[in-house]
C-alpha cells in the first residue's frame, strides 16, 4: 500500500474552512484516497473518498492534485464537534492480499478553537 | 440501520482467561475487518474476511489470536490466553464488496483490560 504523510496537528477557528493536507506521492493508479475521522473513544468515521476527480459531500470536499500525488481535505465551516484525529489513507483494488485494506497511520490532530 | 455492533463495549479480565469479542456486521455487508487501536501502535488491521473466508491474518499477533466468521451476520475475536499487553481497543468494521468504492463502516469498539 502506498504510505501517505500528513503533519501532526493542526489549528482552526471556528467556522472557518479546515484545510488538511496529505501527501501519497507513490500511489499507483489502482489505488483510492479516503479519509476517515476519529472522535476520541468512537470508531473511525468515513468522510469521503476519491480517485483522481475532486469530490464533495455533505461533509467535505476533497481535493486531488492532477498527479494524485497529493490531496487536501476541506471542512467548509469547521465547528467544535470537528475537533478529531483525521486519516488519510490509500486503498488498493489491485487483487491479492492488499485488496480492500485500509492501513490507518498516525494521522493529523485537528483542534478547532472557538 | 444499527450500524455494525459490537459486543461487549467494555471487558476486564485477568491475565490468562480466554477473551471473546463479537461482532455483527451491516446487513448485506461482503467483507469484514477486525482492528486493534493502541496509544503505542495506532488502528491496526489484524484480519479481514471476504465472504466468510480468512483473505488476510498476516496482522494476528501471534497464535494465541483467532478469528472466525461461521456465518455472514457474525463474527468472533478469541484470545486465549489474555496477557496484559492485549489491553488495547478493538474494533470491528464491514463494507460491500467494494470494487474501490464502498468504505468501511467501523462499530464503537470493544475496550479490553487485561490484569
């Protein structure tokens, strides 16, 4: 699977736009960006995925660069509730033993603050 | 929709016991995934099932760890014996057979405390 990197923390006032990075600069083109968020004592939640289009859901949009080598997560209007470990990961279609899995890393820690 | 549940959310026992986590997964859900979160190590994948059968258990520490999924609405996490260093969260997720679209639904998880 390819690795991804992202900083590990992050700040944002409320209701303002978060915008989270990631890198994925080995991603191969049988691989998806998803990011999923987790609350502190809840399970992982997913927030969005993408291919190689920009994509938008009530939650976020999602911003893949033309290379696929980077992506950005957007929280249009960040509020308190948003304040969780946030995951960016690739996910491989490509068959064999890596189908399916998604390999959580370290993350990034977004604090929103009044 | 209940959302994948998993039972029980909390357990506490004494090194040595035998440990049974369950889960049962989203309804029409192919794949199922077993995850175990420490502060030290982060969500780890310990095995996953494609329609009832083992794909991967190359994340299952060691053999004291089994995992079985005898039908689609169910699943188990055994540990036998539990040591102190199994203390961890772990959580159960499923998902559609996906083709590269279907994300993965996790439950709350089960906190195990092992004495």
């Amino acid at each position: 699977d390819a690795k991804t990197t992202q900083p590990p923390s992050m700040d944002c006032a409320e209701g303002r736009a978060a915008n989270l990075p990631c890198n994925h600069s080995t991603i191969s083109g049988n691989e998806y960006v998803y990011w999923y968020r987790q609350i502190h004592s809840q399970g992982p939640q997913y927030i969005i995925h993408g291919l190689k289009n920009n994509e938008t859901n009530e939650m976020a949009s999602l911003i893949i660069t033309e290379d696929r080598k980077s992506s950005t997560l957007i929280l249009p209007h960040a509020t308190l509730r948003d304040t969780a470990v946030y995951y960016c990961i690739v996910r491989s279609f490509a068959g064999g033993t890596s189908y399916g899995k998604l390999t959580f890393g370290q993350g990034t820690i977004l604090t929103v603050h009044p | 929709d209940a959302g994948v549940i998993q039972s029980p959310r909390h357990e506490v026992t004494e090194m040595g016991q035998e440990v049974t986590l369950r889960c049962k997964p989203i309804s029409g859900h192919d794949y199922l995934f077993w995850y175990r979160q420490t502060m030290m190590r982060g969500l780890e994948l310990l095995i996953y099932f494609n329609n009832n059968v083992p794909i991967d258990d190359s994340g299952m520490p060691e053999d004291r760890f089994s995992a079985k999924m005898p039908n689609a609405s169910f699943s188990t996490l055994k540990i036998q014996p539990s040591e102190p260093r199994d203390s961890a969260v772990y959580f159960c997720a499923s998902s559609f057979n996906w083709q590269g679209e279907s994300p993965l639904h996790f439950g709350n998880g089960t906190r195990l405390t092992v004495t």
